[in-house]
C-alpha cells in the first residue's frame, strides 16, 4: 500500500473501487464531533423525547423513563437490549473517540491505547442509536391518528447526539490511527 497524505486515497486500477483514503483533518474533526455528542449525552437521555395526550391525560418520557417503565412492566430483555443498544454501547464508543482522539490531538500515546482501539473498533459494529431512531419515527406516526403528539427539547437533542456519534465515527481515519499506533508500539 502507499504511503498516503491527507486528502488522497489509493484506488484499484482495474475496478476502480477505493482501497484505502486518508481523511483530512480526521483527529480534529472526530474530537471536536465526540466532545460535542459528550455533552449532549446528558439532555438527549434525560430530556423528555415527546409528549403523548391521550383521553385528556398528558404523559412525556425521555429515553431513560423508556427503560424504567420497560423494567416495572417486567419486559427485562427488551429493557436490557434497549439500555444497551441504545444508551450503553453509543456512550462507550463516543467516549472512546474522544479518548482516542484527545490522546493523539495532545500525543499522549501509551502503549494500552492499541488495545483500547482495537476494542473500541469491534464497538462499530454494535452502535444502535439509527434503529432507535427510526422507531421513534415509526411510533409517532402511528400515534398521531389516535392522540395528540408533541415533539420535546429531548428528541432534539436525541437527533444532534445521534447526528454527533455518527460524524464522530466516520470523520476518524481508522487507517491513520492503525498505521501511527503500530508504529509507535509495534517491533
């Protein structure tokens, strides 16, 4: 493989298909996406998502009164797959991108920061905060023939954590990091 500079990306000559690409300022602008989802952890878990009035009676639930009314209706599966789909796993990775890039952004590099990358790159495969939001859609469809719906600070800042991971996620080069990491810690 080439070595590569910011912006260039190396392509196969015969189907055309990119092999391997080097974004551009990928340690900044994944750091600065993680710290701002960071911050938005607390409001899009904790704020109400959206209202719901029904026979005259309002009820609101943020993510967290989601899982809380799951666990006192005895539904323990769905309350752990959804605390750890959709809460557990995004925090993990956002906060292990901001790790990572906070350690390369300042070089501190140790030696467990392979490792942790290697764990953090199994995570990708795990984040469900999409899913979770599709059926957020899906059920305010459903519910707007029947009741009166209303949309809360909760669900926007759910969309902008949910907007933050991704970004955070794809604007990290994950070959850059391979390639300084093994060179810095690998014989």
């Amino acid at each position: 493989m080439p070595e590569l500079k910011q912006g260039q990306s190396a392509k196969c000559v015969r189907c055309g298909s990119t092999m391997a690409e080097r974004k551009v300022d990928s340690i900044e602008r994944s750091f600065n996406w993680s710290l701002a989802g960071v911050l938005l952890l607390f409001p899009a878990i904790l704020l109400p998502i959206m209202g719901v009035t029904l026979a005259e009676q309002y009820h609101n639930a943020s993510l967290l009164d989601c899982i809380l009314v799951l666990i006192e209706r005895e539904f323990y599966m769905i309350a752990i797959l959804v605390f750890l789909f959709a809460i557990a796993v995004p925090v993990v990775r956002l906060f292990g991108a901001f790790y990572i890039t906070y350690c390369f952004k300042f070089k501190k590099f140790k030696p467990s920061l392979l490792n942790f990358f290697r764990a953090f790159h199994h995570l990708d495969n795990w984040a469900m905060l999409n899913v979770f939001m599709l059926g957020i859609v899906v059920s305010m469809y459903k519910l707007l023939d029947d009741t009166e719906l209303t949309i809360n600070m909760g669900l926007f800042a759910f969309i902008l954590w949910l907007i933050s991971s991704t970004m955070a996620s794809v604007a990290l080069d994950h070959g850059y990091i391979w390639q300084v990491l093994e060179d810095e810690f690998v014989d």
